[in-house]
C-alpha cells in the first residue's frame, strides 16, 4: 500500500498498485476499445442493410463481379495470419523473443498478401469502371450489366484484359476522351441500364473494404513497432502485454472480414 | 501538510511551459482542458453575440444570410463538440475521478494526454475550416446539403468532428477502465460518489456512441471530397440515413452533456443540505438506465423526416419514457433538500438554479416527444428554447456550479464569494430573459436559423437580445471573479466546506503531484455521511 513499492518489476506503473491490477486494467481497455470498434463499423454495416432492404436487385448484380475465389482465399490468408499471430502470443508466453519476431513477420507478411490480392481486385474494378465517385475522372463508373450478361454478350476478351465494351465502336478505351462515355452512340453501344443503387453497393463495397485495409495497416505498423520493443529485449514470460493485445486486436480485423466477405461476396 | 503554504503540489512542483505540455498527471490535463474549453466558449459565444444582436431588427441590417448561417453553424460546433461534450467530463471529471477513487492517476495517463492533443487538434480544424471562410451546413451536416450543396470546407470541420470524437472516446474508455479497476481498497460501487457515477454513465455513451459519429463523418467526407454517394439522392442513396446515423449518436450525445452536470448536483445538493442524499442507489443507477434509454430515442428527430408513422410512435412513447430516470433524480434532490439545512453559497445557488431551468428544458422535451405537437414545434425557436435550457440552464450551470465548488480544491484559493453570487444571479436572470421569449416565439411558429422575421415578433427578439447582453455581463463578472481569485492568498484549506468525499477528506488543496500522501483506505458507512462529522471535521489532519 505505500508508494515505495520496491518490489514491483519495472514495467509496472506506478500508479498501479501490482501487475494483476495494471494487466486487469489494460486487458479491460482493450476489449472497450474493442467495442467502439464494433460500432465504428456498425455504422456502415447499418447502411448496408439499410440499402440491402432498399436494393436487393443491385447487391445481386453489384456482387457478380467480386470474384469469390478471390474472397476465399484471402479468407484462409488472414485466417493462416490469425493463426500465427496466436504461434507469437504463444512463444511470448514461453519467453522466446525470436519466436515472437518470427511470427510476427509472418502475419506481417500474409497480410501483405492479403494487401496484394485486394489490390488485384481492385484493380479489376478499375479495368471495369466501377470505381464510383471522381477518383478517377478519367474512368468513371460506367454499368455494362453482370459479368453473366456481359460475358453472355461476348464482349468479354480475356486475352487483352476485360475490354467487354464493342470493340467496333470508337476507338479503345485508351484514346476516348473523358466524358466521351456518355456521348449517345457510345452509351447505346457499351452501356446497359444501371439498376438502382448499384453506385450505393459500390460507394459501400470500397467504403468497408478499404476501412477494413485501413485497419490492417495500422495493424502492419504495430507489427513492426513490436518486432522492435521484441528486438530490444522489452519482454519477457512474465510481461508481454503489447503482442497479446496486438492479437486481440488482429483477431478483431479478422473476424470483421468474416463478416464482410459473405455480405459482400456471396449473398 | 496543508498548514504549510509553499506546499508542494501539482501546480508548482514543476513549472516549464514543457511540464504541462507532456504532463500525464490527471490534474494538469484537467487544467489544460479548463483552459482550452474557455477559450472555445469565449469564440463559441461571440458568434452568439453577432446574430444576437442581428436579429434585433426584422430585416438584414449587419449581417447577410450567408454570413448569418455561418455564425450558427460555428456556434453550433464550437459549443457542442468543444465546449459542452468535455465541460464536465474532461475538466472535472478528469481533475476529480482519481482523487475521488482515491487513486494516482488514470488508469491510461499517456492516453489521457494524447486525447487532450486529439481534442485540440480537431478544434484547430474546426476552427482552420471558420478561419478559411467558415462553414454554413449547421451543426447537424444534414445531407445532401452538407455533401453536395455547402460552400465552405465542410471536409476539414467534420474532420476535426471525426478527431474530436476519438478524444471523447479515449477519454470515455480511460474513465471506465479506471472506475472498474482503480477504486481504492474498500470502496465499493455503492459507496462511489455520485459524480463518479454519472461519469461512468457518460462515459459508457462516450465509448459506444462516438465511433457513429465518426463513421458518419468518414463517409460524409467521402462523399464530399471523392464524389462517393451513399447518402446521395441521385445515385439512390438515402439523406435520411445520415440522419439516422447522425443521431443515433448525437441524442445520447446530448446525455453526454447533461449527464455528468447531475453528478455534479447530487455533491452539491448533498453538501449543502448537509444530509445524506436521498435515494442514493436510485440516482446511481438512473444515470445507467438514462444512458441504455438514450441509444433507443433518436428517432424523434425524424418526426417530420418521412420516418413511418409506427416508427414515430414507437420513438415518442421511448422519449417518454427517458423522463422517469431523470424525474427520479429531479425528487430525490428534492427531498435531500427538505429537512436540511441549506447553506446558500454560490456552487449551492448554480445547483437550485439547474433544477429549476432544467425542470423547465425536461418538461418542453416532453413536448416535443409528442408526435403531433411535435410537427408542430419542429425546426422552431421552441426547439431552440427547450435545448438551451437543457444545455445552458443544465449543462453550463452545473459546470458552473463544479467549478465553484471545486475551485479551492483545484487552485487551493477561494473566489470573493459576493461577486460570485452577484455572477451567478445575473447569469440566472440573463438566461431567462434570453431564451424564455424563444419559447413564446417558436410556438407562434418562427423557425430556426432565419436572419430575418416579421415585425410583429420584434419585441419578443429584442427582449432575448436584452437578455444575451446581461447574460454576457453575468459570464464577465464570473471570469473575472476566478481570475482575479487565482492571485490570492492559497488559504483554502483542505476542506472548505467541510464535505465528504476523498478528495475533500485526503487529498491537499490544490493535491500532491500524487494526490494522496498515503493512499487512502474507505472506511466510510455510506456515500455523503454528514451525519459523521469525525470524517470532514479534522481540518488540517496530517495526510
């Protein structure tokens, strides 16, 4: 009870009475840190469900184009990652700081892999002009049906890339002037009608994914930060709450995927 | 201890401009908050005092529409997000939770202070974005005006909104984690102040209501700077929506900022009446239920808003219901009045005015609850007129009436007590004369956020400007007051007015760097035993 507490291990704060009351404290900082999260997304999952009610039809076509394989296996990829985030809490656990270190670069690198396969795909959207909004004036969103229909139209051309647009009409993509999309015989050739709110699943399609790769960047510079405390000898059996908790929160991104994929890619 | 003046204590301990920057001491941060929030208040009530004084006259006489929708949206930002959410909270609560719990700091300190940085960040955007040509959406951003239509940099203050509520959530978390683990050895959740209470209800709301807000935000950005639509008409998306996210934190917000001013009020009421509070677990436990009943009620907001009609009834009969807790309170501090004896001092003149103006701005919510009298009121000076009450009568009296009471225990001196009333009362009647006439105005059916109105209502306009005037007055005199009061001799004492409570009972005036000399053991029966005066009666006991 009194202020010298000469028996404290170093990394115990002082305003802590002993570890179990400081490890008590941050765990539970966590999981409410944990719970703002849950409503940070809920929000967009909110509006989500909002337009599902309001345009089921465009969620159905919106989502023929997100390749499910794709889907899948970034799943199992961040599901590997969650798994060798748990293999670093465990060497932590066992006092085996290049334990830590490895596993951590190997979540750090199916993340990676994650990024790079989100990349592909959204890449793809640009190669289809479904990217909404201004990002890209020179691309902008541009409906041309389903994959289905598309692909059913023959338009389709695999070998030079997705350029399912008619190859008789004017010119290329790479030579038709921004805004020339919208031009009559080019929209009568190239454009299909846009089902309601087919933007919206877009607008929310980028909006959740890219938050949730937001969040798995800030995951990537945790990772680093605590390859670095490891490195420098920070932990030891007794105390590594920085890689615990990494975890937890590298659980949470996860399971916020699980749930984006079915939403976005399969129903 | 305290017999000794040049103490050492958190304040002179260390003095560079660099030790209250970096501090992580709950109590510094307390301070830099105090100061920063009256600065934004002091910006927030100019703002009130242009269009005050613009709407004397029926017509356009000293500003345009534009620059008129300007200075209410500023006043609206600035004194919601940066004045009335951390008020209470992030002063008093942060000065007065450790000390109240009888422990060192926070559980999260370095935490605490980046939220001090997030909070002056966001009002620095906030304020960059009114420098930069000011923005004219409201302080609600309805869409698709605040997406498609505004003028303005819409992006950079719903920014500075999106990092302002992170600081309310960081802070938020820090209180309950503390609430939960930190409690000094025998002091259990029903021996807890009640301020620590209603800080732990608050900040419950902080934790899982802010993170709306801020997604909202996200996407309103999102919408405005990259042409994204999820709230846009003309892609199919939904502007109601926005206002269903947007309230979906912003009513509870409104608990945000009110409920930490009853904690303030149950330690007044309670000390000046010199009685245990009546109906203790009652009070604790009906900032919890105002909390929960808060999540469910936004939807009053959508009254007249293509909401259906169920929906509507459903929303009115949830408001309804959000008066028990609060009428709850409202009769136990009256009957912890009755039968005591009541000292009239100026932290005890804030705190009967609170339950008088606040009687007032909780009986018109009712009003407004109700579906068809509703369509009638919405988007009128009754509104207006009911949450100034809430917020102002509510909300800046008890932050008032904390203040004075604290203020010894804060700064170690005492303010000139006659002053303070004189404060206090002229604020009380300024206050009255100010928003009473908008009642009467907005039943008769003027709308909000108009500069021009027919003649007939000039009257009614000029008596609310008469009253700004003294009301600003009343705020001058209080100022100065506490400031003057800062330079006066630290005599105190450790407990002025002989209250219960740990940092009245243990802790110096103004505390150790520490707080406590010796941590704190609760022995207490129950929470405000002034029945006992062996706890508040050894002045000067060694600590």
């Amino acid at each position: 009870m009194s202020h010298e507490n000469t028996d404290a291990p170093p990394y115990q704060q002082h305003f802590f009475e002993n570890m179990q009351q400081q490890n008590q404290a941050t765990m539970f900082g966590i999981w409410l840190f944990m719970a703002q999260e849950i409503l940070f997304f809920g929000g967009l999952f909110g509006a989500y469900t909002w337009y599902r009610i309001n345009y089921p039809e465009a969620y159905e076509a919106g989502s023929s184009w997100l390749d499910p394989k794709l889907g899948l296996l970034n799943t199992v990829v961040l599901i590997a990652s969650s798994l060798t985030v748990v293999f670093s809490v465990h060497a932590a656990r066992q006092g085996r700081k290049n334990g830590i270190i490895l596993w951590l670069v190997a979540t750090l690198i199916l993340g990676g892999v994650f990024m790079g396969i989100k990349t592909v795909e959204y890449g793809a959207k640009y190669d289809h002009s479904l990217i909404p909004g201004k990002i890209f004036p020179e691309n902008p969103f541009n409906w041309h049906g389903t994959k289905e229909q598309v692909e059913a139209a023959g338009h389709a051309d695999h070998s030079t890339g997705l350029k399912y647009y008619d190859k008789a009409s004017e010119g290329t993509k790479g030579n038709i002037k921004p805004g020339a999309w919208a031009s009559d015989t080019y929209v009568k050739k190239t454009q299909v009608a846009e089902p309601k709110g087919i933007q919206i699943y877009y607008c929310l399609y980028f909006a959740m994914t890219g938050m949730h790769a937001l969040h798995m960047i800030i995951g990537a510079g945790i990772i680093i930060w605590i390859c670095i405390l490891a490195h420098r000898g920070r932990f030891n059996k007794e105390y590594y709450p920085h890689v615990e908790y990494f975890g937890l929160y590298w659980h949470f991104v996860d399971i916020v995927w699980i749930f984006l994929f079915p939403l976005l890619y399969l129903i | 201890m305290s017999e000794a003046v040049t103490a050492k204590n958190y304040l002179n301990h260390e003095s560079t401009i660099k030790s209250w920057l970096l501090t992580v001491d709950h109590k510094r941060i307390g301070v830099m908050y105090l100061i920063s929030i009256i600065v934004f208040f002091t910006i927030g009530s100019f703002a009130a005092a242009l269009f005050r004084l613009e709407l004397m006259t029926p017509d356009a006489n000293i500003l345009q529409h534009e620059t008129y929708n300007k200075l209410f949206t500023m006043h609206g930002v600035v004194m919601i997000f940066f004045f009335l959410v951390p008020s209470v909270p992030a002063v008093l609560g942060n000065f007065l939770l450790p000390l109240m719990l009888g422990t060192k700091d926070v559980a999260f300190p370095r935490l605490n202070l980046a939220s001090w940085y997030l909070f002056m960040t966001g009002g620095m955007l906030a304020l960059g974005a009114v420098i930069l040509g000011g923005i004219d959406t409201g302080w609600t951003f309805y869409t698709p005006y605040s997406s498609t239509y505004a003028n303005g940099n819409v992006i950079m203050a719903a920014f500075g909104v999106f990092v302002t509520g992170f600081s309310s959530i960081l802070t938020g978390l820090n209180f309950v984690v503390t609430i939960h683990k930190m409690r000094a050895p025998g002091l259990n959740w029903f021996k807890l102040p009640l301020f620590v209470w209603a800080q732990y209800a608050t900040s419950i709301i902080m934790v899982l209501g802010t993170p709306v807000i801020a997604i909202t935000m996200v996407l309103i950005i999102l919408e405005r700077g990259l042409g994204i639509g999820i709230f846009n008409p003309a892609l199919g998306g939904d502007p109601v929506l926005f206002q269903h996210l947007f309230w979906f934190y912003s009513h509870p917000a409104v608990y945000i900022m009110i409920l930490p001013g009853f904690g303030v009020i149950s330690e007044v009421i309670a000390c000046f009446s010199r009685k245990r509070i009546f109906g203790y677990e009652f009070i604790a436990l009906s900032s919890l239920a105002i909390a929960f009943i808060g999540f469910f009620v936004w939807g009053h907001h959508l009254f007249v808003s293509s909401q259906s009609i169920y929906a509507g009834m459903i929303f009115s009969i949830l408001s309804f219901t959000v008066g028990i807790p609060t009428a709850i309170k409202i009769f136990n501090w009256v009957a912890t009045l009755y039968g005591g004896s009541i000292k009239m001092t100026t932290p005890m003149i804030y705190a009967l005015g609170f339950i008088g103006l606040f009687l007032v701005g909780g009986l018109t919510g009712l009003y407004l609850a109700t579906l068809a009298i509703d369509v009638h009121l919405h988007d009128t000076y009754f509104v207006v007129a009911h949450f100034h009450y809430v917020m102002v009568g509510g909300m800046v009296f008890a932050w008032l009436c904390g203040l004075h009471f604290w203020w010894p225990k804060m700064f170690g001196v005492m303010y000139n007590e006659a002053a303070a009333k004189v404060a206090a009362i002229t604020i009380f009647i300024g206050f009255n004369l100010t928003f009473f006439p908008q009642f009467i105005l907005g039943y008769m059916g003027m709308p909000r956020r108009y500069h021009t109105y027919p003649e007939e209502w000039q009257v009614l306009h000029v008596l609310s400007t008469a009253g700004a005037t003294v009301l600003a007055f009343g705020f001058t005199v209080f100022f100065i007051t506490m400031f003057v009061s800062l330079f006066g001799k630290k005599d105190a004492g450790r407990n002025p007015w002989q209250a219960t409570g740990l940092e009245w009972t243990h802790a110096d005036s103004p505390p150790d760097p520490h707080n406590f000399l010796e941590d704190p053991k609760v022995t207490i029966r129950y929470a405000y035993d002034y029945e006992d005066e062996s706890l508040y009666a050894e002045e000067g006991k060694e600590g």
